[in-house]
C-alpha cells in the first residue's frame, strides 16, 4: 500500500524545532519532521510561521516525505533544507 497523509493535522515540536505529522502506510503511523529551517528558508521564526510555511507548502512537503519513505523504511523522517532541493 503506498504512503498516504489522510490527517491533516500537524504541530510543532519546539525540542526538535521541527512541525510533525503523520504519514500512513496501511496500517503503520509513519512520523515525519520537517525542520523549521527548510521551512524559513533558514531565517530564525516563530512556531506560528513555521506552521503556516507547512500549510502553504503541504503538497510539497509531502512529496518530499514520500520520496524519503520510498528509499528506505526508518523509525522516524527528518526532512531538512537540502532534501527540498
């Protein structure tokens, strides 16, 4: 079954400086981070920027996700500045 993003929820974790969400392979919950500076283009911001960067660039971020997720399976994805590249 291929990865899909049925829960458009997301929050920010201000220990990872990074927004979560959650990724869906079946049955699995895959976790995927974006760091807050590929959100910022890596200027410093705030947590209500870095949400609403995800929100505008929702699709973006999930075809970024899925490529990661298509190289290999890991316990949890960070997706950074260069992996938006």
């Amino acid at each position: 079954m291929p990865l899909t993003f049925p829960n458009p929820c997301r929050s920010f974790d201000g220990a990872r400086n990074a927004v979560r969400f959650l990724g869906h392979d079946g049955m699995f919950e895959v976790p995927f981070y974006v760091e807050a500076a590929a959100l910022s283009g890596g200027t410093r911001t705030t947590e209500a920027a870095c949400l609403l960067a995800f929100d505008a660039a929702r699709n973006t971020i999930h075809e970024v996700a899925t490529a990661a997720y298509a190289k290999g399976h890991r316990t949890i994805y960070v997706l950074t500045a260069a992996d938006f590249r």
